[in-house]
C-alpha cells in the first residue's frame, strides 16, 4: 500500500509539471483560435474581439495559466471554444469509441504477439520462426496510419468486405445481435491496424524472454518429469517470462492511446485521438490540454499497475 | 424528438464495451415517417457551428443550406429565385428592395415565420457577427422596415449590385427571433440544435462520427422534400471520401471535399454521376508581397507571370480540370473579362524576357520565400511545379508550407512572406469575393495581404460593386484588368473548374449554383 501511495504521491508534481509545459507550449504555438473560428472571410473585429473576451483569450498568458490552473483543480477542465461545449461533455462523449479501439487493440496485440512468441521460441529456427520474425520487423517498421490506408485499400475497396469509415452503419443500421456484429465490422480494421506495432513488439519481447526460460534447469526438470509440452510451455516457461511481457505491454498503454490519434482520423473513428487531432488544427487549446492531461494520467496509471502486476507475477521484485 | 450530442456510453458505444462480456444488447435508431430513403454524404470534420448566420465554415454552410432558408435561392445561373419571399422590387437607385414574404411557413418547432425574423436576423445576427454580410450591411447602411408581418423592405444609402445574389442561405440566412432574442448568439443551444424552416429538422448531432437530419413533414414546398434522412458523415480523410463513394458508404461527396487527384478516376466510374464546371467561380493566385525588397518593384512580378507555365499547372496540379489565368479576376464571370490585356498577350512563357525584367527589378539572388497552406496537397504540387519554372530564371524560391493558422497569421497579419499562394472564389458577382484581393486594406484574414495600394483601384472597385447597370460595371471591371494585369499584385493562375460527384442513385441533386443547396427535390432509389 505504502508502495502504491509513495508512487501517486510521486505523480502529483509530475502532472503538475505537464499541465503547466503543455499550457507555455501551446500558447508559444502560432496560429490563432479565433482566426479559425469565425471562418475564412476578414470577420468584423468587433465579433474577434467579442469572441476573444467571451474565452478570456485577450488575457497574459500567465493570467490565463493561473486561471486555468484553478479551473482544473476544482475539477473543471474547461470550454471548448471551437466547439462550444464543456471540454468535460466533449471527452466524455468520446471516451467509450477510444477505449473501445485501444483496448480492442491491446488485447489484439498481446493475446496474438503472445501466441506467435511462444510459437516462435518453440521452434526455435524454422520456417515459423522465421516467418514471426519476418512479422516482427515488418510490424516494427510500417507507420501504422500507412497500414490503415493499405487496410481500407485491400479490405473495403477491392475486395468489398468491410466498411473504411465511422463506427456504425449510419443507414438501415441492424438492431440486436445482428446490430453488434455490424459494429464488429468497422472496429475489426482500425483495432488491426493499431495493434499491428504492438504485436510485433510483443512477440518479439516474448520469444527472447521465452528463449532465456526454455534453456533454464527448472524447464529440464519439468520436461524429465514427464510434464506434457503445454504444461512446460505455459505453466512453467511462459509464467516465468511474463514479466517483461508484462512491462511491455503496460508500458505501451500510453502509446497506443497516443497512436490512437492517426488511426481514428485515417477510419473517422470519432474516438478521444481524433478530437486531439482537430483540436490542434482549430487551436481549441482548452481541449488540447485536457486530452494531454488525460494522457499523461493514462501513462502514470498504467505504469503503476504494470509494476504491481509484475510484483504480483515475480515475489523476487519487492519493496525496497 | 432532437437529441444532440450522444454522450459517453452511448447505445451503440455501450455495446462495444458489453462485447468483451459476450453481452448484445441494443435498441436501433429511430426513422422519420414520409419521404423515403437516406442520402450520406461527406463532410470533412464536425462544423464549429450549426448557425450559419456567425460562420461561413463549409460544413456549416453544407449542413445549414438544408435546415435554414433565405429569401432567394440561386439557380445554376446564378439567377435569384423565390424562397422565403415570393417576390421582390428594387427601385431604379438599387437603393431600396421590397420583399414579399411566404405566407404559412412555420419554423420547425411550429412557431410561425413573420417579416420580424427577417429584421431580427438581419439586424441582431448578420450584421453583427457574420463574417462576410456584417461589413457590406454595415457599408450599405441597411436599414430594415416591416410594414407588416410579410413584407420587409431593405433601404440602402448607397446601391450595391450583387445584393440580390447575396441574399442566399449561405450569406443572408433567415433565423427564428423567438430562440436567439436576448441570448448570446453564438452559444445559445439553437446555434448547435438549428430550428429552420427547410425541407429538413435537425435530429441528432454524433460529434465525431455524423450528423442526422430527418424530412420536415411540415414544409411549405408539398410534398417535397422526397427523402426521410439525410446524414453527413464524418470522413475527415480526402482519400476515403473518393473510396466511400465506390464502396457505396458515401453518395454525395462535394467538390469542396474531394482530392483533386482522384477525380479523373471518379469521372470514369460508370456508377457515379458529377457535375463539372465553374458554377461558383474561384480563382487560384500566387500573391506578391510588394512590400518586400524583391517585389516591390513591379518588373520581378511581371517577370514571375512570364515564368510560370500556367497551362502545365492546370495539368499537372488540377488534373485538366481547371482553365489557366487570363486576368485579375479571371473568367469565371464571362461579361467582365478584357481580352486586350489578358495574360496570354502580356505575359506568353519567355524566360528570355522574364530574366531582362528581372535583371531591371535588381533582383540580386536573394532566396523567396513562398508560403502555402501545408494541408492543402494542389498548393504543394502548384508550389514545386513553380518552383522550378522560377529557378529557370535563376530565382531561388523557398518553400514554406504551413499548417493552416500558422499560414493565416503570418500572411494575413504579420505578412512575412514574399509569395503566398491561395484560392478566393466569389459566388454570384465578382463584388462578393474578388474585391478583398485588390482593395486597399491593413489588417483583417483572407484579403489583400500584398500591400498594394492604388487610390485608383480602390474608386473603381467601389465604383463597379455599386452600378446597378451591368455594361457599366463590365467597362469598370476592364478599366481595372487595365491597371490590375499590369501591376500584378497577385497573377492569377487558374480558374478553378468544380467537379461535384454522387452516386446514379441519387436524382434531383445541383439544382443551384452552389451544390449545398436546395436538397428538398432530392430523391435516392433503392434504400
């Protein structure tokens, strides 16, 4: 417990740091929100000034950072003036599409870099094993917006099987079971897609730390016990090889959130990544610095759990 | 029932989280009754606004044009036609124009729709906060009178010839008084849930993922409109726009939204129906910063016109689909375009020449910078492609591509640029759109940034937006070609050529000069 409370406590002037950094970077960007706002002919400098004093915008910086400060301490994270919404109501109504697409993609990433990892590690130089590597390297090297596109290429475009954009069919959408195997279809692409990295990552992580365990003296043992080969495999080598999976896995958590941006703006899928994504372009600095802030959170959190999974894995790793 | 902004855990959000407990559980949609089908068509991101009274943004225009109604619509010839009023008189000065309003057209939320709401939009709404009508309602001085609740009539203090043609959805949009009196307009709920009286209700608003309008079984047009629903979807990537449209997920993609490079593809694909040509004219032009040592002097611009390959742009960058530039305003307005100084006389490709002006201007190597909105790829290809016409002349140009509100500050407001290269369009009359790009101005985003000032143009500019006679304002806008094609603030390069597509499906569609509008004779078969 001391453990947990030591590490969120830690976490604090972390976040603290982050909010205030993300605050000077953005408001150092060029660019002007309100220029974005009102549309493209010359506005009336009565209405930029109106739009300007109504979000506090002609305001110091640092008049605007105190402010803002504030707001987020009493738990408000702000308004979007792009698109005049509570940025809390905003996040919120987005929140479920990208949980949806990363933990999809997560669980995607580590049940198959797993398995091929494991594969990998027990035929150690043949055709499979190469064949995971050859994965493993590829996975490692394509940006994964460029994967999404080639995805929607094969997958909607030739061969007709699955639809490229949004996250429900938007005309005579079917009701039920039927209504969520319709919603399947357009998850099953951008979870691909966003997984595909990680999955490489994964397996490649998982054959070395296989590997290193198969050539242990416990694995002899068990195998001259007469164990069977899934009982070595799974009970006894890949138990032992959790924990660097495991940190991987944990670790990466942040990042696909991250990547999530890319993925959900290539499929429309109108998740947390891609308000990011239009967020920056319209200058919605409110928004921007919530879904950094939410982000940032995500990665102090997932670490936290990673490293208590891993105490929970290996009684070796202890409080020190 | 109008719901906006489905929130976190939504039905179908909901179910992607009950997948992983093997649960599937989900009411579906509802569907309006009367008309039938549903038409999807793209939109690139979610509008800042519902309110197209406060925003000329596309997709606010795009959505809008089916809620809202103005008092005339434009057909494809730019003629105004009866809408929300059902005739009209402009005295002989252009100084006064008497609207007859539509009798028994109620707003969506069935309130009734007077000449009150003409005054409230044009006063409160227009001609405060719209970008592009509070400046010209303010220089016309417009002042409205409602003698009853269907008349209103509009007295100017000076005439201003495209009036008419400016009283369009997308500029002069009628809004209900009894949901935006007494409320800030931009934040007020109908701003982001419209009340109209179109052929269309707005029903729901999927931020992110789409937004749902439903018929008006109540419109005055019976028995339009013909379809149950409209959707825009959000496609924010220009590839998949052009890939919706063959896999059937799309059935009307505008051209405002579509990638250029794809088009030629589109147009050869025996399932899809387009409509090609210039119908809201728009001109694509590299402007000189004359204030800069390199182009101040009007020999280095001239020598840049006869530089750029102007025909290979139109290929190359527009795929064909676009005719190269004649003159300052190009040709997309047939009736004011002068032959005798267009730029095929006065600037054919002679790099010979181009250099000799160069080498008058003192032009001494010095590297140009040339900036573009990064986001916009044909600005990219235009930039290169000029680029190397320019390096043949042994001018070292720079390119800066930026991210758009970078590129608008640093144009518009710093002017830190030596060339910049942009596109203006101007719907219905050249005194819209075209003006800004010459007229002498300090500050404000999308005019003229070239620092170019001629008191000469500026009379004839004001003098050609406010003749009521049309062979007068075509002999103004010559006289300006005159000045205009041979200073050379900006050369226009090419006049763009829209290209709207849709799926055979859909019948009824480009009724009007813009695309976006009048959608109630719409029809779709087999859905």
């Amino acid at each position: 417990m001391w453990f947990v409370a030591r590490r969120l406590l830690h976490a604090v002037p972390l976040l603290f740091c982050v909010v205030v950094l993300n605050f000077v970077l953005i408001a150092a960007t060029p660019g002007d929100p309100v220029t974005i706002l009102v549309g493209d002919f010359p506005a009336p400098p009565g209405y930029v000034e109106q739009v300007k004093r109504e979000f506090g915008l002609d305001q110091p910086i640092y008049v605007q950072l105190m402010r803002y400060l504030g707001h987020v301490l009493t738990g408000d994270l702000g308004y979007s003036f792009a698109n005049r919404q509570p940025v809390s109501t905003l996040i919120l109504g987005r929140l479920a599409a990208t949980l949806e697409l990363t933990l999809t993609a997560l669980l995607l990433a580590s049940l198959l870099g797993i398995a091929l990892g494991m594969l990998a590690a027990r035929w150690r130089g043949s055709w499979l094993d190469s064949g995971v590597q050859g994965i493993a390297s590829t996975g490692y090297s394509i940006p994964d917006f460029w994967l999404g596109q080639l995805l929607i290429l094969v997958f909607s475009i030739w061969l007709g099987w699955l639809p490229s954009q949004g996250n429900m069919s938007v005309r005579g959408a079917p009701e039920g079971f039927a209504g969520f195997l319709d919603h399947l279809r357009y998850l099953l692409l951008p979870a691909l897609a966003l997984s595909f990295r990680y999955l490489a990552l994964i397996a490649r992580i998982t054959r070395a730390a296989m590997l290193e365990v198969l050539s242990a003296d416990f694995i002899l043992a068990a195998r001259s016990r007469g164990a069977s080969e899934t009982s070595v495999m799974i009970t006894h080598a890949l138990r032992n090889a959790a924990a660097p999976v495991i940190t991987v896995i944990g670790y990466n958590l942040g990042f696909i959130l991250a990547g999530s941006a890319l993925i959900e703006t290539v499929f429309g899928w109108p998740g947390i990544g891609r308000l990011l994504f239009d967020s920056i372009s319209r200058r919605d600095y409110p928004v921007m610095m919530a879904i950094l802030l939410m982000v940032s959170v995500t990665v102090v959190l997932a670490n936290l759990a990673t490293d208590i999974l891993h105490r929970a894995i290996d009684p070796r790793v202890g409080d020190r | 029932m109008t719901r906006i902004d489905k929130l976190a855990f939504g039905r179908r959000q909901a179910l992607g989280a009950l997948a992983f407990a093997g649960l599937a559980l989900r009411p579906g949609l509802g569907h309006a009754t009367g008309g039938s089908g549903t038409v999807v068509a793209a939109i690139d991101n979610d509008p800042p606004t519902l309110n197209p009274g406060i925003s000329t943004d596309y997709a606010t225009g795009e959505i809008a044009a089916k809620i809202y109604e103005s008092l005339v619509w434009l057909d494809v010839e730019s003629t105004p036609q009866p809408s929300l009023a059902t005739s009209w008189e402009a005295a002989s000065d252009g100084r006064t124009y008497s609207f007859k309003l539509r009798q028994g057209v109620t707003w969506h939320d069935g309130k009734p729709f007077t000449a009150a709401d003409v005054k409230f939009t044009f006063d409160e709404v227009l001609g405060k906060l719209h970008p592009r009508m509070a400046a010209v309602l303010k220089s016309l001085g417009a002042v409205i009178e409602t003698p009853d609740d269907h008349t209103a009539v509009f007295r100017l203090q000076r005439g201003y010839a495209p009036f008419l043609v400016q009283m369009t959805v997308f500029d002069a949009p009628i809004l209900p008084k009894h949901l935006f009196e007494g409320t800030n307009i931009p934040a007020a709920p109908a701003s982001q849930a419209p009340v109209g009286t179109g052929p269309f209700k707005f029903q729901e608003w999927n931020r992110g993922a789409n937004i749902r309008l439903t018929r008006n079984e109540n419109y005055w047009d019976k028995p339009k409109p013909y379809l149950a629903e409209v959707v825009f979807q959000i496609v924010p990537q220009a590839a998949n726009r052009s890939a919706g449209l063959q896999t059937g997920e799309l059935d009307v993609v505008s051209d405002f939204y579509m990638p250029k490079p794809d088009l030629p593809r589109l147009m050869r694909d025996a399932s899809l129906q387009n409509r090609q040509g210039i119908n809201i004219p728009a001109i694509w032009f590299a402007m000189f910063n004359t204030k800069s040592p390199v182009f101040a002097q009007k020999e280095a611009r001239q020598a840049v016109a006869m530089a750029v390959d102007r025909p290979r742009l139109v290929q190359q960058v527009m795929r064909g689909i676009a005719r190269p530039g004649v003159g300052a305003f190009g040709d997309g307005f047939k009736w004011l375009v002068n032959a005798d100084v267009s730029y095929d006389k006065k600037y054919p490709l002679d790099a010979t020449k181009a250099k000799a002006l160069l080498e008058k201007a003192g032009y001494d190597g010095s590297p140009i910078r040339m900036v573009f909105d990064a986001a916009r790829p044909q600005l990219r290809s235009e930039a290169q492609i000029i680029r190397e016409n320019l390096r043949a002349i042994g001018m070292d140009v720079q390119l800066e591509p930026l991210e758009r509100s970078v590129m608008l500050d640093r144009v518009f407001a710093k002017r830190e640029f030596d060339i910049t290269l942009q596109s203006f369009f101007s719907a219905g009359d050249p005194a819209i759109g075209y003006t800004r790009l010459y007229a002498t101005t300090t500050s404000g985003t999308n005019n003229n940034a070239s620092g170019y000032s001629n008191p000469k143009v500026d009379e004839l500019l004001a003098e050609a937006a406010t003749a009521p006679d049309r062979d007068r304002r075509a002999a103004l806008y010559k006289e300006l070609q005159v000045i205009l094609n041979e200073d050379l603030p900006s050369l226009v390069l090419f006049d763009e050529e829209t290209v709207n597509v849709a799926t055979k499906r859909v019948s009824g569609l480009w009724s009007s000069v813009d695309a976006r509008d009048r959608w109630a004779g719409v029809r779709i078969q087999g859905n």
